[in-house]
C-alpha cells in the first residue's frame, strides 16, 4: 500500500545513489590533477605531432568504448580513450601547421574561461538571474561595436557562431522590413560568388528560400562589382520586384577577400537596402592600420558578424553579431514567457533572450573577456600584423618558386597553384596537396576559382610563425619536384 512512508522511503533511496553527482573535494582534486596533466601533455606534444593524420577514419574495436551503457568507469580509462581515438587522427585544429580554411584558435586562457564559466554554472540570458555575467557580455559587445564604428543605439549578441550569427542578422533585417510570405517571390538578395553558404543556410532556416538570389559579378579581384549590383537593383526594379538585402564580405573563406563596403553601403542606402556584412573572418583585423583601411565602410553596414574564434584565436563556438539599431534586434527575438514576470523588475542592462533565439545559453562571454583582460590588446594586435606580414610574405614565395597565384591578398588567405609544361593542372595540384597532407607537417586545403583547382594557405592560427610558412614552402617545392621528375616521394623527404 502507498503512504507517505513509503514515498519517503523512495526518495532516500534515490538521494543515496543521486549523491554520487557532486563529487567530494578530495576526488575532485584528483580528477583535476590528472585532467590537467593531460591538458599539459598535450600541450607540450605540439611541437611533434603532425597537423594531419589519416588515422582515424576508420571504425576500430576500441570505439565501443564511445557507447553509453550505463556503468561507471575511472578517469584513467577515459583519458586514455581521449588520446587514442579522440585527440588523434584527422585535422589537429592546435597545431601551429594548419594553414586551412579559416583556423580556429585555441587559447589557454579562454580554456579557463569555460571552465570558470561552467564550474559556476551562471546562466548568462538574463539580467535578473545573473546581472554580472550579462554586465560583462555587453561589456564585449560594446567594445565590438566601437571597434566597427557603430554609434550608441546599436545592440549584439555573442553566438556559437559565424552561422548562427547570419541567421540572426537575416531574420532581423527579414523583419525590419517587413518581408512576408507573400512578398517571398519577389523579394530579391544580393551577393557575389565569394559569398559564405551560411548565407543561403540562414536564408533557408528563416523561411526565405523562395526569394530571388542574385549572384553578383565580380571583379579580376573577386570583389563585388558594385556597378553590376547597382544595375540589377534598377532591373529589378523596372520588372516590379522588391530589393531587400545585399551581403557583402569583409575576408572571404576562399581568398579572405574584402569587397568594397563604402561603395555597397551608397548604393544600399540609395535603394533603402539592408546592407549586412559578413566579418566572420576579417572583422578583428579591425585592431589594425591595415584591416580599418581595407575595411572602410563597415560602419554604415546595418548588421555585422564576427568571428573572436577566428581573429581573436578563441576556441571554436564564438561568434557575434551586431545591428546598428539595437531596436530591430529586439524587434525581430523578443517574446514573453509567464514563468520570466519577475526578470522585467530587474532590467537595468539589454539580456541576451532578448536579443537572439537562445533561452538556455551558456555563459560564453568569459573565454572572450578573460584573455582580454590577462593579456591586454598588444599581443593580440601584433598577432595579427605578424599574419598579414606572413601571407604577403608567402605570396611573394611561393611566385619565386614559380607557382601561379591568385590575387594578392587583402588579409590572410593566398591561392595558388603549379601549371606544369605537360598533363593537366588540376591532376598536379591535387596529388600534390595529397602529399602534402599526407605527410602531415602542415595541412593545406584547395578550392575552385573560375573552375580552376587552387590550392589555398589560409594563416591566422596564433601558433603559426614564420617557420611553418617556411616549412610549407620547403614542402610545397620539394614535393613538386618530385612529380615533375616522376619521383614516389611520399614519406622521403626528411622530417625536421
């Protein structure tokens, strides 16, 4: 029979077991010495692991370790797994050789910065529930914003991400002018070839596939023609459809291209455009001479993206997004909950459930405030002068070892190739890459330009010096000799 007894009873029961969860202090001390030990292992093995591995891929025996079956196991076991099947083989994102797509950082002390941030467990999307850590979230946006130019009346949001982060900014500018279903089969979007597919993603997501997308033409640079897009808002136009959006690039995946915002933000303004830019990639060089003279015009962009895992070397899972007038941002996320009436009494500072989808939301802002605040502005601006200098520095290489180039670099990316005298190009670059990838020093990757297989050097890792670009120099040369004299060069070629 139930009674409260036995209901009491039950309950005990499962506090005895359930208490296993908070871990006594002196286990603790023990799972954070050997967390930390491996930390440090890995860390100290940099210098000697490889960039890529190729091990990996495959499924082995050990892999059922992966499978939650319910029991209970040591940390020894699990660190143990972690280095065998986990922190080795495929792409090593830490490694100061990977020169690929856009490279993500890996910061020490953002590492910190999550575990202070969960270890205390704030939840960070609302003022009322935890005033200091929304403090400090808007603190970084802020200091984001006067870093684009924007003046008071903005307001932002820290994402998991460049992706989420577009969506965010294309819902908002969905909204702020009024696009409805309706309306879909006429509205037309702007953007040239270089423009990211998170863009098409978040169009998808937001309910605008059915618009019109216009591919701009490009210039010999691969920037946007803005007198190409001036003509196709007006030829649009006459046949009664309806401009909307127009994206623009600072630092495109491919080549780490900048368009021309000045000349995108007249024509946008014009033609009452949203003009969004994506600055995933290239916004923090912002914290250079280089970077607020190539990206001149962000400022009047009515949204903007940027990476911090990117120029800012966090680790991967940080984005922000930014609109110029704070109060479309609200606009376009805000809703009430029953259950949140008390949170309204103690609403001092913008909370981020009201800025952007997220209700649940991490307390992310501590990985990006913590380096900041250790290491101040200096090494990060130097961090990325170094880059710039590095891939002007390749560029001009990698032409003296007679490779053919894209063009010259606006940020960090260059794209090039070797056109031997027989055989086809493509067929060349690609095993060439594949020797390069296999022996796994530095990792590389390639892309297509007008149809052409590239091979691309993308530098911005705060690990990668001039002794990696070397090295992928050497490499490259030595290993194009090796197929031009027909040579099986994989794995000859001494290791340093």
């Amino acid at each position: 029979m139930f009674t409260i007894k036995t209901l009491i009873d039950d309950i005990d029961r499962h506090e005895a077991i359930s208490r296993a969860l908070e871990i006594p202090a002196t286990e603790r001390d023990e799972l954070q010495r050997a967390v930390l030990a491996y930390g440090e292992a890995f860390l100290e093995s940099l210098p000697a692991r490889k960039t890529y591995e190729k091990a990996g891929y495959r499924r082995e025996a050990a892999d059922d370790f992966f499978t939650i079956d319910g029991e209970a196991i040591q940390m020894g076991p699990v660190l143990d797994f972690l280095d065998q099947r986990v922190d080795h083989g495929g792409l090593n994102p830490t490694a100061a050789g990977h020169l690929a797509y856009i490279p993500g950082g890996g910061l020490y002390a953002s590492a910190l910065g999550d575990y202070l941030a969960a270890v205390t467990n704030r939840y960070a999307g609302v003022f009322y529930a935890a005033p200091g850590a929304v403090r400090m979230e808007n603190a970084l946006i802020n200091w984001v914003a006067q870093l684009v130019g924007y003046a008071p009346g903005f307001a932002g949001n820290l994402t998991s991400g460049g992706s989420i982060a577009n969506l965010i900014a294309v819902a908002t500018a969905r909204d702020a002018k009024q696009i409805r279903g309706k309306d879909l089969h006429r509205t037309v979007i702007y953007a040239s070839g270089q423009t990211h597919h998170s863009i098409r993603k978040a169009l998808k997501i937001a309910g605008m596939e059915e618009c019109i997308f216009r591919t701009i033409e490009q210039d010999e640079h691969y920037r946007m023609d803005p007198k190409q897009l001036r003509e196709q808002i007006r030829k649009d136009q006459e046949q009664d459809l309806q401009p909307f959006l127009v994206v623009a690039n600072a630092g495109t995946t491919d080549l780490g291209i900048v368009d021309p915002l000045e000349a995108i933000a007249r024509i946008a303004r014009e033609y009452e455009l949203w003009f969004h830019v994506d600055a995933a990639y290239g916004g923090f060089f912002l914290l250079t001479a280089h970077g607020r003279d190539r990206l001149r015009g962000i400022d009047r962009a009515d949204s903007v993206i940027l990476d911090p895992h990117k120029g800012l070397f966090l680790p991967y899972g940080s984005g922000v997004v930014l609109v110029r007038d704070g109060r479309q941002l609200a606009a376009a996320n805000r809703f009430e909950a029953h259950y949140m009436q008390d949170a309204r009494e103690f609403q001092e500072e913008p909370s981020p459930t009201d800025l952007s989808p997220e209700l649940s939301k991490h307390f992310r802002g501590m990985r990006m405030w913590l380096p900041l605040k250790l290491h101040g502005l200096a090494p990060f601006i130097s961090c990325l002068e170094e880059k710039l200098g590095l891939a002007q520095y390749f560029y001009r290489q990698i032409r003296e070892l007679g490779f053919e180039t894209g063009p010259a670099p606006d940020l960090t990316v260059v794209a090039f190739r070797y056109v031997p005298a027989d055989g086809p190009a493509d067929d060349f670059n690609r095993t060439l890459l594949q020797k390069i990838q296999t022996d796994g020093r530095i990792f590389l990757s390639s892309t297509l330009l007008n149809g052409r297989f590239m091979l691309r050097v993308a530098i911005l890792s705060f690990r990668t010096h001039r002794v990696q670009v070397d090295l992928a120099l050497q490499l490259l040369g030595e290993y194009r000799d090796g197929l031009l004299a027909g040579k099986p060069s994989n794995g000859s070629l001494t290791e340093e």
